[in-house]
C-alpha cells in the first residue's frame, strides 16, 4: 500500500470493505457496531479508522478489527493491521469527510457511551477525573456542542430548561432539588441536548464530579457483559458511586437491566445522588419497565416538552440560518426563514435538515436562497411530515382497544390465537407508520427479536392479501392512527 493513494481510490475501497461487513455480519450487526465508523486514511501497511466514542473504539477494535482486516485484504493484501482511534467533536485525523454541523436543541445521532480500559473486569464509563478541567469531559459521550448556551428556548420547552439548569446548579453545590427527574418527549425535541446541558454545567463548576451519561441500550450492555464476567457486585457498586447519572432513551431499557436500574435508582435516591432520566413517553406508558422502575420515576418530577409552536420552530431556523451564514457568507432572507418555520412542523431535526437543504442547493447550483427554491428543494420533507407522526404507544393503545387484548398482554410472551394475531398486526403497524427499525419494534413489543417482528410483518402481509375483510380492517386501524 501506498500513501499515494488518492483520497476517491481510499473512499471507494472503504465503501466496498462496508458492504463486504455489511453482508458478512448482517444490517443490525452492522448498523450497531460499524456504521458510524469511518476511513480517515491508509498509511503503508496500516488502516486508520475513526469511532465517535471511546466504546465504540474499544469494542470494535476487540471484536471485529480481524473481520475488517480481512475485508480489506480481499482488495490490498499488504494491509496488516487496523486501528481505530477516537474521533473527538466530528474530527480525528485528517478527514476523507466534512465535519458535522453544529447542533441546535436537537437529539443528533444518539450517542454511546465512552469506555476506557481498567484494570477490574468492567469498563470505566465514567470520565477522568485527574484530566485538566478543559479537557475533564474529552473521550466522554456528552457532545461539547449541547449547552445551555447553544439550547433555543421557547414555551415548549421552558419548564424543562428551567428544571434542567436548577438540576445542574443544585449537583454543582452537592444538593438535590428534584430526584429523579424524568423527561418526555418525542423524537428531536431537545432531551438529549438538556441532558448534556446538565453535563457541561456541573462538570465546569466542580471537575471533580463523577458524572455517567448513559443510553439505556448501553447500560444494558454493560450490566449484561458484567454479568458474563462476574463482576456484577462490581459493576452495581461503580455505579452507585456516581454523583450525577444521566440515562437517555429509556424506552429501551427492559429485562434484568431494567431491574437493576431500579435497584440502583433506589439506591442512588437514598443516598441523594441526582438521577436524570430521558424516554419517549411518560413513565407509565413504559410498560416494558417493572412496576416499581415506572412507579419511582413517577414518583419524581416529571417533566413533558411539547411539540415546537412557530415562534420556537422560527427561533431554532434563525439560529441555524445565522451559523450557516457564519460559516459560508451566504444570506437566508427573512421569507425564506418564515416559509420554514411554517411549512416544516415536526422537529429539530427536521429544521435543520430542511436548511442544510437549502445550503446545498446554492452551493451546488449557485441559486440565490428563496421561497421559491426553498419550496422546490423542501417539497418531499414538507409532504413527508403532513401526516400525524405515529407512535409504538399509539399502536397498542388503538390495536388493544381495537381487538379487547390487554396491552401487557400484547407484550407478553402469550402465544394464544387471539393474543398472537393482534400482536403480529400491531408489530406490522409500527414497522408501516412508524421509522423504527425492526430491533427497536422487537425491544418495544417485550424484547422480542428483530426475527420476529420480520416474521409478523410478512405474515401480516400475506394474510391482506388473501383476506380482503382484514385488509380493510388494517386500513381502518392506519386512519384511526393517522387521523
């Protein structure tokens, strides 16, 4: 191999080596543990590769790195080894890619946890605290671009922001205000971004603090593979240590670790430490938790942010416009940013995708930013987001009532007739109106495996069509949930 490898020749080969693990491990394996990985260049006989946490880069390197080799010997048998080194705040070595944009008050991708090597049998998740205090979070999952600073306030979500920063004021001094706290709210509507937020705060009033953001898959990893290599006491008593413990997406905590989360909820609570939690519903509708995890977190401050009114959707626009006229000298006028706020009325995400749009647009085409191009260049993701966005919840609620089968039975391992047929429509539902992936729906319907929920969907599929009557009662059930 050689350095003079062009940059095109080294993206070609890495995106034949992705399709290569993609087909070898399979689409989930491959979504979980290699997608957000990244070529950042060859070097002699040497791949360098990038991960966005130090878990990622950890796992990767002692999984998988002879599964990549061999990819990549199929094209260049002098390749010898793999590295893959941490990519801090979108950026490692030398890119073969643009960095990512700055974030507003938005869920970006959800971030794993950063774990460092220790010399007990489990992981360290928590950051260093001898680090300098400007480089205390390096490493870390919490993304330095979600503060309170960069979080565009507004109605719906002002008494989160006011909870959040009295959270992170009342840790900083060793208190508790509120214990637990529990915030709600679908996707890309700023949970992550406060949680993160409450990070930065207290870790820049007090270095010393050991502060633990984690999301609920990762927590569940961590307590299974301390499981694995018996150090589970090890595990519960690391964590318990914590001051400050930060869970995202808790919809998909389930099973014994959603038990031991409510252990070590309880334990947390008696000894003062400030627990934060995220999930896309209110407690109560988590049903795949225990009764006591559902009940504690009930018994905290609870905490909903409502969809965005225009005036926050034109104030998250502004601020997105102005960093991308910072950055490229470009001009958003103000109709542009009007028609924006007004037409794209889902999310975060969303305004944020619909200016990158935009950028592109006159980038590419050289076009002055207007309504015009903005309705040419938005029209699909304006389209897309007419229809009320479903949710898993919604589904059960509609296909309980629907067919008179108990939600806990829907997610139940019941497997009676007139359990199992509504099960299996309801899981055929949330994969056709909703963007969840086939894991996500099995994690949703009592941990069930990505195999099952392909198995109702195709089932679901073929009993419309050799059953008109029950094609129609589909298509009653999608109005009901879209209406």
């Amino acid at each position: 191999m050689s350095t003079s490898d062009t940059p095109d020749g080294q993206r070609e080969l890495w995106n034949r080596v992705r399709a290569r693990l993609k087909a070898g491990v399979g689409e989930d394996v491959f979504a979980s543990w290699f997608a957000r990985l990244e070529l950042e260049e060859m070097v002699d006989d040497v791949v360098h590769l990038s991960a966005p946490t130090r878990f990622l880069c950890s796992w990767v390197q002692s999984n998988y790195a002879e599964r990549i080799l061999e990819a990549f010997r199929l094209d260049n048998e002098e390749v010898s080894r793999i590295q893959v080194t941490l990519r801090v705040n979108g950026q490692a070595r030398p890119r073969l890619a643009p960095a990512a944009e700055p974030a507003t008050n938005h869920e970006t991708a959800a971030p794993a946890i950063a774990a460092t090597p220790m010399p007990t049998s489990h992981p360290r998740l928590v950051r260093d605290n001898s680090a300098a205090k400007g480089d205390a979070l390096a490493g870390s999952a919490i993304d330095a671009r979600m503060t309170f600073d960069t979080f565009v306030p507004g109605s719906a979500n002002e008494m989160a922001l006011g909870v959040a920063k009295q959270i992170a004021a009342a840790a900083a001094n060793n208190t508790v205000t509120f214990n637990p706290v529990y915030i709600h709210s679908t996707v890309g509507l700023g949970k992550s971004h406060l949680l993160n937020a409450i990070a930065h705060a207290v870790q820049s009033a007090d270095a010393t603090k050991n502060i633990v953001y984690l999301t609920a898959d990762h927590f569940m990893y961590h307590f299974i593979t301390a499981v694995q290599r018996q150090s589970a006491l090890g595990f519960k008593e690391w964590l318990r240590r914590v001051d400050l413990l930060l869970i995202d997406d808790m919809q998909f905590l389930q099973g014994k670790s959603a038990t031991e989360f409510g252990h070590t909820l309880g334990t947390l609570l008696t000894g003062a430490k400030q627990v934060v939690v995220a999930g896309d519903a209110p407690p109560r509708d988590l049903e795949m938790l225990d009764e006591r995890v559902r009940s504690r977190l009930s018994g905290g401050l609870v905490v909903p942010i409502s969809g965005f009114d225009l005036e926050l959707r034109r104030s998250i626009v502004q601020r997105r416009a102005d960093q991308a006229t910072a950055r490229y000298g470009m001009h958003f006028p103000a109709p542009v940013l009007d028609y924006i706020a007004r037409a794209v009325i889902s999310h975060g995400r969303d305004l944020d995708g619909a200016v990158n749009r935009l950028v592109a647009a006159n980038q590419l085409t050289g076009e002055l930013i207007t309504v015009p191009l903005a309705e040419k260049t938005l029209g699909d993701l304006i389209r897309s987001r007419e229809a009320r966005r479903v949710r898993i919840e919604d589904i059960l609620k509609i296909v309980s009532r629907h067919y008179k089968v108990p939600r806990n039975e829907l997610l139940s391992a019941r497997r009676s007739r007139d359990v199992v047929r509504p099960r299996q429509i309801a899981m055929f539902l949330a994969k056709a109106l909703t963007s969840r992936s086939l894991p996500e729906i099995g994690r949703r319907f009592g941990g069930r495996d990505h195999t099952t929920v392909l198995h109702s969907v195709r089932k679901v599929e073929q009993m419309i069509k050799d059953d008109i009557e029950l094609a129609q009662e589909i298509e009653l059930l999608k109005r009901m949930l879209e209406e």
